[in-house]
C-alpha cells in the first residue's frame, strides 16, 4: 500500500515537471514563483522550448514589423516539429496550411522541403495514398544543433550573463570534442507497426517507465499506433510476467524483466533469444553499460535490451557532512560513525535510511550489503573486478549465506537499526527515500531511479545538496555499485505475426534518442554511454556523469544478486530470516544458519526436480 501511494506521489511530481516545462518556461526569463519547482526540462536547452520560441518570435515580428515576407519554409519546419514533439499527426494538408503563403505557393515549398530531405512520409493506409509527414534524422539532428546554438545565443543575451564550465567551454570548441556531440531526438519510423489492437506492454511501476506513460502520445507518433502500458509492483510484475507465460499466446508484446529474473525466465521458457527474431548489432551494444549489457544474456545469448540501468547507490546530504567537516562516506564504518554523529531522534533526525521491509525489500538490501563486504550469496569463482556471474547457466551451485563475511553483513545491518527511523522495519523502496527527501535522514540507500523525488522539487532539503557514492564497502570488499533495473524482453508465446513488431518497438524504445527523451523528462536512468555523455543530459544531474565514471573504473557489478533461476526464492528467503533478526527474534548466526539450510533444500530440490534447474515452488 505504502509502494503504491509514493508510486501516485511521484507520478504526480513527474506529471508537474512535464507540465511546467512545455508550458510555463518562457525564453530568457525565470519561471514565475511558486511553479518552477519541477520544471527539470528548464535547466537544458530542450527542443520543444526553442522551437515554441522561435514560433512566437516569428508572430512577433510578423505583426509588428511592415511590409513583411512570410517564411513558408520556417513555416512549416517550426509546425512539423512541434507536432512531432506533442505527439500530433502532421498531414500534408495541415503543413501546407501551417505555410503563412498562398496554397500554390505552400505546396510547391513543401516540395522543397521534402526534396531537400527534411521531411519523410509515413502511410497511413494500405493503399498508400493518404499518409502522414514527419521529421528527417537530417532535420531532427540539424535543428537539436541550432536549438542548442540558440539557447545560448538567448541565455547569454537575457539571463544572467554567468556560464556554467561546460557551458563557456562551448565557445572555446568544447561542443565540438570527440563524443560531446549532442543526440538527436528519436525518429519516427519508417512505416508505422501494424499491432492489431496497439502495442501492449507490461512494465514495472517506477519513475522511469512513468516517464514514458507520460510520453505516451509521442511514442505513439513515432512508432505509429497505440500503445497500452500495463504497470505492477515488483513481486506482482514477476507474478504476472510468470501468469502470461502459461497462456497459448501472449497479452503483451514487451515484458520489463527485473535483472535478476533472467536465469528463472529464461529456464522456464517465458523470454526468446533476441538472437532468434533480429540482427542484435541494430542495438548498437557496445553503447551499453558493460554490466547491464552483460546482465541481459544467458548462457552467451542476450535476451533483452537494457531499458534502464539503475545502480543502487548511497545517498548523503553533502551540506550536513561539510557543515560538520566529515567526509563522504566510503566504508561501511565510515557509515556507522557517520549516522551515530547526525542520529538525534527527538529532534527528528535520522542517520540513514534503507530498505529493511520483510521480504523482497530486505532480501535485496542483504544480498547487496553481503557483496559490500566482498561475499557473493552462491559460490561462484573470483575473477578479476569480482566474481563471475557469466556462466550462471552451467548451474551447481551452492549457496554462501552462512560465512564469516555475511556475519559481518548482517552486524552491519543491526548496527544501521540503531541509527534508523522508528519505522525502519516496514520501510521499501521508496518509503526509504521520502524522509530523505524530507530532509529528516542524513544518508539513504538507494537507486539512481529514485533521485527524481527530490532532484525535482527545488523545495525539497535534499534538493541540490545531495552527493552519489558507490556502496561503502566492508574490510574484505571493494567499491561496487550493484546494478539494478529492467530489460525489455519478447514473450516466447508471442504471436508470430506481432514478432516483427516487437523488435521494431524494442529498438525505438531503448534508442539513444528515447534514452534522452526520458532523462529529460525526469528519469535518472541511462543505459547508455552516449546517453550519459550527452551535455544536455548531463547538465540534468550530476548522476549521469558519475555512473558513467563508476562503469568505466568497473565498479557497476551484477554478482550481488546473481540471476539464478533459484533468486526470487532465495530473496524472499533472506528477507523473511534476516527480519527476524532485526526485530530481535533471533541471533544474527541463527537467522544466516536458517537462511542457509532453507536455501541449501531450495537449490538441492532443483536439482533433483528438473536438472540444473528444474521448477521450484515460492
């Protein structure tokens, strides 16, 4: 219950930031009071804001200045992208009307334009001969050049005068270096998807696949018919994902499937190789972050395409740690010390928040905090950079809870309970960030997809005083960020006539161009290289560029919650004991000691069941 109220609570702030971007920003001026405080799409030069500009600057000019010429191709150019960007139909018709000239004259323009190869048609029956009009790549990347050029141009001549680094070094070429190119934004496709019925997908309920239920209209533009976004917690999206499976044909045409999933949806048939239904070198997959390309393949193959990447991450207040001359957080010690110093519970002031609700939520914290101090949760070997969690389908193993370093996890875990909020052991996902945000908790676990409750709101405490690190590490561990997020997947059971479909959107979705528009309308995921280099996006947030850092020093890791077909039953497992433990139930050894015997009964029942990996039961 407590998910699904901060699930509305952020959609609503995500729908405000929309809201306020394309309708409340006015060029070289400030928001006015009281409404800036999610308008995220102001601090970029975003495409949809020059273009609304450069079209009231033109009816500004227009009627104010004669005689006066019409610019028919400006026209036009202006009208066609601002439809593609509101999700509108763009007809022949309605471009020639948009001209500001004679129809003769208008038509012949639009002739020009087409020629020039700005504008391409998509049909709109199978005839052909009524179709719709939609920006070029050419034109996309042409005007996300000059919409930049002149939001500069604009700033520099109406506000304040003062330039962000990245921005002065725009003037010394730095736009212009090796990978700082901007992204243009995503295409229509060529021809729109047939999809009887519109497309289908069933995704998880968090900021990131909000986003794109908020962009619904445009992505209906840009792939061509409806689109219908079914959204679950995450125990019922697993459970629904499982429920299709065992349908003679599917409901959906993309499944998110949650990384550690992989293994258990692979085995029991419920994803197909995307080796078997497209060329996989369309994804670009060296543009991938490694772990959360990595992450997407079983057995050699990939079978989904990173939607979003999201590292698990700890949050601390960089004011409060300044203002007492303490340094980021580093060590799982450096934590405790650190939430001891900020923890005064009558004044209303926590040290950290995380996730210790029973059952998944706590499985997850423990399995990552287990990885921290250098344990992986099943005995699979050291490499370099870790452990290896590529050749998982090879099965046999067996699993560590119960070892020297999980005891000092779990001494971990009893430590932070002394320094917690009083509501600590019903806290999840979101309800660990919200007193974060709140400005009542000194440091909180958690995943980049969550820093939109408070990067978003300007009056939020945490609001630009917040710094991003790695998970602290243990005596015997090292720097890691463990990976989290989804994969978009296509159904084994899907029809073999919406196959084909499936793939056109899967690349559409997961396209650096849709990557971008998602991080500009609020999302704080990027499975992307080229996402996070993008200077607008990384003007967004700070998260982008530091993920980015993390992935490039190895410290983006998928070990911690291995994708065995045996996982979910392992987390609910280690989130059932290790609650015990915290409500004081039972000793740390004794909760590892079960934790272990029951995992040990699971795995071993596997095997004898169904091979490597037979079915298990919850």
């Amino acid at each position: 219950m407590g998910e699904s109220r901060s699930r509305t609570d952020i959609s609503k702030r995500l729908g405000k930031m929309q809201h306020h971007a394309i309708k409340k920003i006015h060029f070289g001026q400030s928001v006015p009071p009281g409404t800036e405080e999610m308008s995220g799409m102001a601090a970029s030069p975003e495409l949809e804001r020059v273009i609304l500009f450069l079209q009231e600057l033109y009816v500004e000019l227009d009627t104010s200045i004669d005689p006066n010429t019409p610019n028919p191709h400006l026209n036009m150019i202006l009208h066609l992208l601002r439809s593609h960007a509101e999700g509108r139909v763009v007809s022949p018709s309605s471009m020639v009307a948009a001209a500001g000239v004679p129809y003769a004259t208008a038509t012949r323009k639009l002739a020009e334009i087409r020629d020039a190869g700005l504008v391409e048609q998509r049909p709109r029956t199978r005839t052909g001969k009524s179709y719709s009009l939609h920006p070029s790549p050419e034109l996309l990347d042409k005007f996300s050049q000059l919409a930049d050029r002149v939001d500069r141009l604009g700033r520099s001549a109406f506000g304040s005068g003062e330039r962000a680094d990245d921005e002065a070094d725009y003037y010394f070429g730095g736009s212009y270096q090796t990978g700082r190119a901007t992204i243009a934004p995503p295409r229509a496709l060529p021809q729109p998807l047939k999809a009887p019925g519109g497309l289908r997908i069933l995704v998880h309920g968090d900021p990131t696949f909000m986003v794109m239920e908020a962009l619904k209209r445009q992505f209906e533009q840009i792939v061509g018919t409806d689109i219908h976004q079914r959204a679950f917690s995450i125990d019922r999206l697993r459970e629904e994902a499982l429920r299709n499976a065992g349908r003679s044909r599917s409901r959906y045409d993309l499944i998110a499937v949650d990384l550690p999933w992989l293994g258990e949806f692979v085995e029991k048939g419920v994803i197909q190789p995307l080796t078997d239904v497209m060329d996989v070198s369309r994804l670009d997959p060296s543009d991938f972050h490694t772990a959360g390309w990595r992450a997407a393949h079983w057995g050699g193959t990939p079978y989904g395409v990173p939607s979003q990447t999201t590292p698990e991450l700890m949050f601390y207040r960089k004011d409060w740690f300044a203002d007492e001359g303490l340094e980021p957080p580093t060590t799982t010690d450096a934590v405790i010390e650190a939430a001891r110093h900020f923890h005064e519970p009558r004044h209303g002031r926590f040290g950290v928040a995380w996730n210790a609700a029973r059952g998944t939520a706590l499985g997850h914290t423990f399995m990552m905090t287990c990885a921290a101090f250098g344990q992986p949760i099943i005995d699979i070997p050291r490499i370099a950079g870790g452990y290896d969690a590529d050749h998982l389908d090879q099965g046999g193993f067996k699993p560590t809870l119960d070892t020297e370093r999980t005891r000092a996890a779990a001494d971990y875990l009893m430590q932070l309970l002394e320094f917690s909020p009083p509501d600590i052991l019903s806290m999840s996902w979101y309800e660990r960030v919200r007193p974060y945000a709140a400005g009542s908790v000194a440091m909180a676990y958690g995943y980049t997809l969550l820093a939109p409750y408070f990067e978003l709101d300007e009056g939020c405490p945490a609001h630009g005083n917040t710094g991003y690190l790695p998970h602290p590490h243990g005596p015997a561990g090292a720097p890691i960020a463990p990976v989290g997020g989804y994969v978009f997947c296509i159904p084994s059971n899907l029809a073999e006539d919406r196959v084909s479909d499936a793939v056109e959107a899967l690349v559409a979705f997961t396209s650096p161009g849709a990557q971008k528009l998602y991080a500009q309308n609020g999302s704080r995921t990027s499975p992307r290289y080229s996402v996070g280099a993008d200077p607008e996006v990384r003007r967004l947030s700070p998260i982008f560029e530091l993920v980015d850092q993390m992935s490039w020093r190895d410290e983006l890791q998928f070990w911690p919650r291995p994708p065995i077909p045996e996982i979910s039953d392992i987390i609910r497992i280690c989130g059932h004991e290790l609650h015990d433990m915290l409500r004081g139930i039972v000793t740390p050894r004794e909760a590892l000691a079960r934790a272990q015997a029951r995992a040990e009964d699971l795995m071993r029942q596997t095997v004898t069941q169904g091979g490597k990996h037979g079915p298990q039961s919850p």
